[in-house]
C-alpha cells in the first residue's frame, strides 16, 4: 500500500472576498521494499486559479511561483484528475504536514462540484510529530523545517514549494516511519467540512514557530 506524501501552496490575498486557491500540488509516492522504504515517483503540476488569475505580489514573493508558470497551468478539476491518475487505484494512504491541505482539497472539491471519495486514509504527520517530540506535557505545532532539524536532515530545495515540501515531508516520514500510526479514513464520510487558511497565528509562540508568522505583517494595512 503506498503512501503519498503531498503538499499544496495558496494564493495570498489581503481582499476577504477571495479564499486562498490551490496553485501548486507536489507529490512523492513512497513504497515497501526489501530494503526498507523507497521514493518510487513524484508529482507536480501548478494550478490555474479561478476566482483570481492574476498572482497578487504577495502570493509570488511568498511562494517564488511566477504569473508565467499559472498561466501555462490547468484548473483544478484537469490538475486534480492528472494528480488522482497518477496516485493510482490502488488503496493507498494520503500524508500532509498539517491540517489545511486536506481541508483545502475537500473545500475546492466542493466548489467545483467534484467527488471527495478518493481523498482516503488521510494523515496529519505534523500533529502526531508534533506530539511525539513534545516537551514537559506542552504541545506545539513544529514546522517541517524543525522536523528536518531534529531528525539531522538538511532542507533540500525551497520552502514553499509543493514539490520540494513534499520530498522533505517524505524525508521525516521515512525517517521516523515507526513512530507514525497511520488511520483509515474517508473525506467522504466527514460532514460540513469548511475551510479557511490563515497565514497568521494566534501566539507569540506559534507565530515563532509557524512558516506563516512571519506573513502575517503582509496583512497589515499600511497608514
């Protein structure tokens, strides 16, 4: 059963009228061999937004995702079919780091009137990491950068980046695979899922600790 390790980027916008649209999915597929676990394939495609095609300057300075590379993307449902097509068939398990990616495929999947089914046996990796290294009884989200540090790996490529996110989430994966405890689950069975990204936090500790603390004096209105 392989295990996809995938990330998203989103759009930035100061206008509350627009949520944040899927722009970029990065994908590693990692399998079960003789020796241990190995990174069979990879995916990546941009996505084309549909409310704004137009990248705002916050959303290329945060991601380094160009006008050029959107406007050469599909939309969502042809990217989403290219990215379930190359999971495959058969049963697999879905990891992210953290919560959002999830909530944000179920949500546009909503909007665009697609199926959810697919989204299976999905696993928050940054949570129980987060658990499982945390100290004195006090929990903290860590960043996947964190994560890497702890277990001695380097970051490889470029934060933000769906792609480069995914082969470093792969990397911690791989690396404490057996302290994961990985659940079976449907996005199918969940009932009024919404979803709303913020790149803020709401403690002087997360915001420390969070790669979109230091985003959020990008919201802040200029006098």
């Amino acid at each position: 059963m392989p295990y996809i390790i995938y990330d998203l980027e989103f759009t930035v916008s100061r206008n509350t009228r627009y949520s944040s649209e899927i722009i970029d999915i990065g994908a590693v597929k990692v399998t079960e061999s003789a020796d241990g676990l190995v990174v069979t394939d990879t995916f990546h495609t941009y996505v084309r937004p549909s409310n704004k095609s137009v990248l705002s300057t916050d959303t290329i300075q945060f991601t380094g995702i160009t006008q050029k590379d959107i406007d050469a993307a599909p939309l969502f449902p042809a990217a989403l079919n290219q990215f379930i097509a190359w999971m495959g068939s058969d049963p697999y398990y879905m990891c992210s780091w953290g919560p959002d990616d999830r909530s944000k495929l179920i949500s546009h999947c909503r909007t665009h009137q697609l199926d959810v089914a697919w989204i299976t046996n999905h696993n928050d990796l940054q949570q129980q990491w987060s658990r499982t290294v945390r100290k004195e009884g006090k929990f903290r989200q860590l960043g996947l950068a964190q994560a890497l540090e702890i277990c001695g790996i380097e970051f490889d490529g470029t934060q933000h980046r769906a792609l480069d996110d995914a082969i470093n989430t792969a990397k911690v994966f791989m690396h404490q695979f057996d302290r994961f405890t990985l659940e079976n689950n449907c996005a199918a069975d969940d009932e009024g899922i919404t979803s709303k990204v913020v790149y803020s936090s709401s403690t002087e500790d997360e915001e420390k600790e969070s790669p979109f603390g230091n985003l959020a004096s990008l919201f802040k209105t200029k006098e």
